[in-house]
C-alpha cells in the first residue's frame, strides 16, 4: 500500500497547493490536520485524496485553535504532522505555535498569506509577514521559508519536516495566494534521489515502558513559576536558537557585486525584483536584488555587506513595512538610505519597478 | 519579461474563460515550454467578472500578474471595462460582437481593436457550450503561443472522456477552435 | 441607480400575469421544479448571468397560486391574479 | 401600475441581484427574514450582523444597519451590541460552519447566558464558500472536498444537531426551532416567533434553517429540492424544539 508516491524525478504542471501535498506525501508526513480556509484549502483536498492511498491520515478539526494544536498533539507522539493556512486562520494557529516554539515542538505549517487585515481578501498579499515571524507572546524562536515558486514550495516543504525535526523549532513555509492558486512547471523527486534523507522523528509523549518504573516519566509544561526561573528558560532558548542561526539561514543575491541601486524583496515578489534588475541592466543601469530565502531568521550580515557599496536600497513587498521592519532591525546603524515601494494586498510587477527605479535615478 | 506572452481572458462566470485558459497553458506546458496561469477570485463562488492570466515563454516567468497583456479577449459588458486597465499601444483588444453599450469603454491606447462574432457563430453553427472553445481559437491565432495540433491534443486530454461517449463531441470542438483561428486570421 | 430598472419579460395566461424579472434571474431552476402543475419551462429571454431565465409554456396551466415566485431566492418573479 | 419585483421592505433594492448563487437558499432564509422584520416592523431597530463564509455575502443585504465580522464570530459581536444597546434587535446570521464548528463555543456560551438576541444559522451540509468541504452538518456517507470517499462516522462523528443541543443548553425563556427553506412560511413564523421572543425579552432565540447549495453540491434544481426535502429531514427533524412557558414534549 504505502509505495513511494514519487519515483524518481518528473516534471508536472499543477497549483501550489497541489504542490504542497505531494511534497508532505513525499517527506513522509504521516497526518494533516487542517481547517478550511481560502486559498489553502486544495492542499487538504489533495491530501484527503491522496493520503488514504499511502497510508496517511487526515483530520479536520473545528476551527483552526484545534488544528494547531491537534498538530502539536500529532508531533508530540513522534509523527511528522503538519498543518496549513491563511489570514484569519493563522491568527488562531499562533497559540499553538506559540506553545510549539516555548516547548520545541517541531511543527510544521504552511501559510498560504491572502489580504488583512481581517477578512480583506481571499486572493493574495505578504501582510502575515509579522504574524508568521513574531506571533504569539513571545520572542519568535521560528524559523520561516519565504518561497517564490512551485519549485521551492516542493523543496521547501521537505525541508521544513527536516529543518523541524532536527533543531526542534516550528518551522513555517510562507506561500501566498498567488502560489497558492497558480498553476506552473516543476520537478518533483523522491528526496532520497537528490540525497536527501528525512530526519527521524522521535516521541516524546507515549514511550515504551511503564512510566517511573523502566524510565522517568515525560512531564511536559509551559509553566514556570518564578520571574528568575523563566528568565532562564527563555535565554536558554533564545541562545539555542541563535546557535541554529548560522545553520539554517539562507538568501539569495542577484548582481549585487557593483550594484548602486539594491531592490529587497521576498517571496513572490523576488520574481518581479530579478525581472526588474534584468531589464534595467540592459539599459546600463547597476541594480541589484536581495532576497531572504529565510525570512525569519535573516541574514543579516550579508545585508550589511552589501549596503557598504550600495547608493540606495529599495524595499518592495505587498505589504505596508512589514518586511521593511525586518530589514531595518537587521542593518540597524548602516547608513545607506533607504527607500520603499509598498501595495499592502496588491501583486507588484517587474514593469512597475522599472517605472520606479528609473523615476528615481 | 521579453520574449513572454501576455494574455487576459474575461468573462462572466460560467462563460468558461477559466477553462480555456487552463487547456491553453497545458498545451503550452506539454509542448516543454514555461507556462503560468492565475484564475483572478473573489469571494463569491458564482458571479461577478472572471479575469484568467496566462503567460507563456521560452524561460522562467516572473511575476505571476502583469500590467499589459499583448491580448485581452473581453466577453462581457462588464469583462470590457474591467480588462481595459490591461490595454496598451501593444495590446491586440479582442471582444464579443455580441456585447452591448461599450462604446465609451474602449481602450484608447492599443495597437487593434476587434470584435469577433463568437457567440452568434456558437449559436448558429455549432452550438452555445463551444463558445469558449472558439474564443481558445481566436487566442491562439493571434498569439501563435501553441499550435493548432498542439491545442487539438491538449482538449483531447482534457475532454477525452467525454469524446469517447460522444465522438461528435470531437469534432464540435476542433470545428470551434478552427472557426476561432479563422475569426481573427489577417485581420491583426 | 433607479431601483424598478431591471429588465422583465411578461407572459399572460388566462388566469394570471406572470411576469419575469430577467435581470434578477439567475437561472436556478428552483421554481420548474415546485411549480405544482408542471408549467414553467426555460425561457429564451437569458436572466442576469446570462443563461435562460423561466416562462409558463403555452399550454396554460397556471392557476396563479404563486409557489414559484415564494420559491425564488431572487424575488425575480410576480403572480398576478386575473381578476 | 408598472409591475414591480415583491421584495420585502427591509431589502435594499440597489443591492440586488445579490451576490448569492444561483438557486442559493440563503435568498429564501433572508427573504422570510426580511418578511419577518417587515412584519413586527423593527427595521429600524434591527441590528444585522453577518459570519465569515457565504452569510458574509448578506452585508449589504437590508437598509438595516449591518456588520460583517469573523468565522464564527457574529454571535459575540452581537451580543456586545445587544449588552450596550438592549434596545436594539440584534440577529446573527451564520452558516453551520461558523455556529457549529469554529463558533460553537460562542453559541453555545450565548444560549447558557440566555443572550437576548436571535441567532439564524443556514444549515447547507457544506463549508460553500471555501468550495464545499466537509461541515459539522454533513450527513453520514456524504462526498464533499475533505470527504472525498463520504463522511464516515466512525472517524468523523454524525451530523451536528445544532438547536437540540442549544435547548439542552438554553434557559428557560429561550426559544429554539429547525426550518426548511423547502417550507418558506413556516420557516417565516419560526424566524418571526424567535424574534418576537426577543422583543419580549424572555431570552435567547435561535432558528436553523435546512438550506441548499447546489453549487457544491453539483446539483439541479431537482436533485437539490430532493435532497433538501428527502435525505436532510432524515438527521434534521423540523419542528419548534422550545418555546417559552411551553412543557418539552
């Protein structure tokens, strides 16, 4: 029954969120919970579908509180659970993840963002930026893929099992609408073909043995008692995390070697920022582009470095300054001025950032 | 971005755009090139201006939405004003002869307008539920994204089983893409 | 916008006056269906998305008891008793 | 006389057609509303407040003041403004996703606190406007997006009996009802009484009201009064379920 539901490597045309369930069906994720909501909801109605014939589950819980915890409580038993959602949806999932990232609970979440605040739009924007980085009450020990592609939600999405799995934070693939709903080329594999082996996945709830008489029992919490005894706990977190740093984050650069003019942007939007820089380069322009592949943690040092040599940074995402903040924390005291280009909601295209670089110069 | 195809299709809700659209980038994807295609959505399941981008080019596509298409094909009163904004002096602008009171609504800047009459030859000739077919005929003409045989094999996929209950069906289908091809031939 | 705009069809029987609001139908149907006499059928006028709108076929069997206009989501039908 | 569409007199005009889909019982729920609120003439005092899912599409719905909020949600939005303003008849109008699944807590905690507002909840078996995946209401063996293979009640449980459970929870005072929009006068004096009971002040009313939705389900106009009027009767029984001052049968 449960064959591989990818041999080797094939190329396929298909939506983002179909994407996302073949590639949790090849990470070997053994359950999906999940709760409707648009334009996450075919990642459920693929899985739901494909999932029985592989030996997977799904459930669908009330709402999505449940379903971020129904995943906590799917991880805990040592199985490589996920969940995926949007807008509102996501609101409700960071008090489980909130949970997830005070007791290293590995979870795994898509977020396929559409508008907000609130209800807004069903159809795409890069507003859950914050939400997805630093919700919840605490100090957002979350490591987040912001990815541009069907390409990269495929990669992205094994390797959030695995990235998970091995440092024990909630790991986050931030999608959007637009990558949800569209459909494009790219290869899916089995990862064991391009080398790559999944993590394995341990328990920490439901061990063998009778508790306090072969092994000490799990006693887990998220309660302390004392201001000191916290303190502790959550430094000791945060410098764990901080040790995971290096090894996690990634970014991509686009002639950013002579470039004056420096476009950042994640996401969806890197697409339009690299088809800017192409166009302008053949008019002689010298632009570059910066894109965080992990939003969350950023890398920031080689942001720093290529602000030394840069005239201007533009900011650019379908948001009001929320990756703007990002940038801002991460190159504190640089002093290359800054611009920025915001459509809160709206798509950006390679065209109008031509417009807008060119206005500028 | 320079050597992409650019098209947005419209149309009310149940006029099909969102199919053709979906059977035109498969026959472009099959063909081994780089096709994207994002149905535009609101809330409402039915209803309301239904707006498919497609892109096709012989590399990676940018970003998934555009500002001007090198083809616009509006069905609908409301599909004409709401695709307008997509109209520039490279823009071929593609209409239904049988919309009505668009008069004012016509692109100013674009580099040809025309009205084809789709639906009154779905009606007439063949049959209404072809109308998006025709239209697919009309889009292919104009943009040379696939070819004909190309298109013919990509609806067989998809509406092969229906063919198979109804070999008619076929030949309805393929007659419709041609009377597209035809529409529009030397006239942009 | 003049709210008494949309555009109608109307359809006399001998014991009604049935009139279609064309740009309120939407086509559904529900109204063939619960028509107790089986007079409705679908009409060549086209309602507000563009598919068929509603009609009593010509063999007037309509007794004007208005089950298709309760029945409607869209209020796009009037009964009229003829007197 | 020119001849002119009967809608009710709470309905705003300019908003129709509305944005439902074709052959929607939404229209039919709304339209016994409306009727209702024409009747005890409380337009003015009605306040509407709608869920996320296809009942947000009812925000523009009345000329009564109105206030779209968040799935599952409705019903505390409007119990705020009904502690804040009692002199206002406050509706909340949800589908069964948001009353029974991610709001049953707010529907079940309003009903306990014996909340003078009316709930209205749309039961159409379905999540509609996220494309048809499974809901609380979902009868047993039913395909939908997330039930591909049919609902299967041993993992997934039987459909919510939504007003039997909020009688069980209401006080004294409240009044709870199933109608069908397959009966759309009765479905009137149930929406009506319940809220009649809220401008009595003798508690919580809540009325559930059958629905179709041929769009999800892929149904005609046939097949979708069949399964309204056939296979939902078998899990939903239509009746008043509590009415004050009267002994539960």
């Amino acid at each position: 029954m449960s064959e591989k539901p990818i041999e080797g490597e094939k190329r396929v045309f298909m939506t983002g969120n179909e994407v996302v369930a073949w590639a949790a069906l090849a990470a070997e994720a053994d359950i999906m919970y999940g709760y409707p909501i648009t334009p996450q909801n075919e990642v459920m109605h693929y899985w739901t579908r494909l999932a029985p014939k592989y030996g997977r589950s799904f459930l669908q819980t009330e709402d999505e509180i449940s379903a971020g915890f129904t995943t906590c409580g799917g991880v805990l038993s040592g199985k490589r659970a996920f969940t995926a959602t949007a807008g509102p949806g996501n609101i409700l999932m960071q008090e489980s993840m909130t949970m997830a990232e005070m007791m290293r609970i590995p979870t795994v979440l898509v977020v396929q963002q559409r508008g907000g605040p609130s209800t807004a739009t069903v159809i795409y924007s890069q507003q859950e930026v914050t939400m997805t980085c630093f919700g919840g009450n605490g100090e957002g020990l979350r490591i987040v893929y912001s990815t541009c592609s069907h390409q990269e939600l495929y990669d992205y999405t094994i390797k959030a099992f695995n990235v998970a799995w091995k440092y024990r934070f909630p790991v986050f693939v931030l999608g959007d609408g637009y990558q949800a709903k569209m459909r494009e080329s790219l290869k899916m594999y089995d990862p064991a073909t391009k080398g790559i082996k999944m993590v394995e996945t341990q328990p920490s709830l439901g061990l063998a043995g009778v508790p306090g008489v072969d092994r000490e029992p799990s006693h887990l919490r998220n309660t302390y008692n004392t201001e000191e005894e916290l303190c502790e706990v959550v430094t000791n977190l945060v410098e764990e995390y901080n040790k995971v740093v290096p090894e996690v984050v990634e970014y991509e650069t686009f002639e950013t070697e002579d470039a004056e003019i420096v476009l950042l942007g994640h996401g969806i939007v890197t697409r339009a920022a690299q088809a800017a820089v192409k166009t302008l380069r053949e008019q002689g322009i010298k632009v570059g582009h910066f894109r965080p592949i992990t939003i969350h943690p950023f890398a920031a040092d080689e942001l720093r470095a290529i602000c030394k040599q840069a005239k201007k940074l533009i900011v650019i995402e379908s948001a009001q300054g929320q990756f703007e903040r990002i940038v801002k924390e991460a190159i504190y005291g640089e002093s290359v001025p800054m611009e920025s280009y915001f459509k809160p909601g709206q798509g950006i295209t390679g065209e109008e950032i031509v417009e807008y670089v060119k206005k500028g110069l | 971005m320079s050597n992409t195809v650019k098209v947005a299709l419209a149309g009310e809700g149940g006029q099909g755009v969102q199919s053709v659209a979906g059977i035109l980038v498969e026959a472009a994807n099959d063909e081994g090139r780089e096709a994207l295609y994002i149905p535009n959505f609101g809330v409402e399941q039915r209803g309301g201006v239904s707006v498919a981008f497609c892109q096709i080019s012989d590399e990676r596509i940018g970003s998934p939405k555009f500002k001007f298409a090198d083809l616009v094909i509006a069905l609908s009163d409301r599909a004409v004003r709401r695709t307008k904004q997509y109209v520039d002096e490279n823009t071929v602008f593609i209409y239904d002869s049988s919309v009505e009171g668009v008069e004012d609504d016509m692109p100013q800047k674009v580099k040809k307008i025309l009205a084809i009459p789709a639906l009154d030859i779905a009606k007439k000739e063949l049959h209404p539920r072809v109308f998006n077919v025709i239209v697919m005929g009309a889009a292919i003409a104009v943009t040379k994204i696939v070819d004909i045989k190309q298109a013919k094999s990509a609806l067989e996929k998809k509406l092969g089983y229906k063919f198979k209950q109804d070999p008619k069906l076929r030949e309805l289908n393929f007659k419709a893409l041609e009377k597209g091809v035809e529409l529009v031939e030397g006239k942009v | 916008m003049t709210t008494n705009a949309y555009k109608m069809k109307q359809v006399e029987t001998t014991k009604s006056v049935f009139t279609i609001f064309t740009g309120l139908c939407k086509g559904c149907g529900l109204c063939i269906e619960k028509c107790p006499t089986k007079t409705l059928h679908w009409s060549e006028a086209l309602g507000v998305y563009g598919t068929p709108s509603v009609e009593p076929k010509e063999n007037d069997n309509c007794t004007a008891c208005g089950m298709c206009a309760l029945v409607c989501p869209d209020c796009a039908i009037v009964i009229e008793r003829k007197k | 006389m020119a001849v002119v569409p009967n809608m009710p007199k709470s309905w705003r005009v300019e908003t129709k057609p509305h944005k439902f889909c074709p052959g929607c019982g939404h229209g039919l729920v709304l339209k016994a509303l409306g009727e209702a609120i024409d009747e005890l003439e409380i337009q003015e005092r009605v306040v509407f407040g709608c869920d996320i899912g296809c009942s947000l599409l009812s925000w523009d719905f009345f000329n009564c003041d109105s206030v779209q909020t968040h799935h599952g949600r409705t019903t505390p939005v409007v119990t705020g403004v009904k502690r804040a303003r009692p002199d206002r008849i406050c509706i909340a109008y949800m589908g069964d996703g948001g009353g029974y699944a991610i709001g049953a807590q707010h529907l079940v905690n309003s009903a306990a606190r014996n909340e003078r507002i009316t709930a209205i909840l749309v039961n159409n078996c379905n999540y509609g406007m996220t494309g048809g995946q499974m809901a609380p209401t979902t009868l047993p063996g039913m395909k939908t997006q997330t039930s591909p293979y049919g609902r299967d009640t041993e993992t997934m449980g039987y459909p919510t009996q939504g007003p039997e459970m909020v009688a069980a929870i209401a006080r004294e005072g409240a009044y709870v009802a199933r109608g069908t929009v397959a009966n759309v006068r009765r479905l009137k004096r149930y929406i009506k009484s319940a809220l009649q009971n809220q401008i009595d002040g003798k508690g919580f009313s809540f009325v559930e009201a059958l629905s179709g939705c041929p769009t999800n389900w892929s149904t005609n106009a046939q097949k979708t009064w069949e399964f309204i009027e056939k296979e939902m009767p078998q899990y939903f029984k239509v009746g008043e379920i509590k009415t004050p001052g009267k002994k539960e049968e």
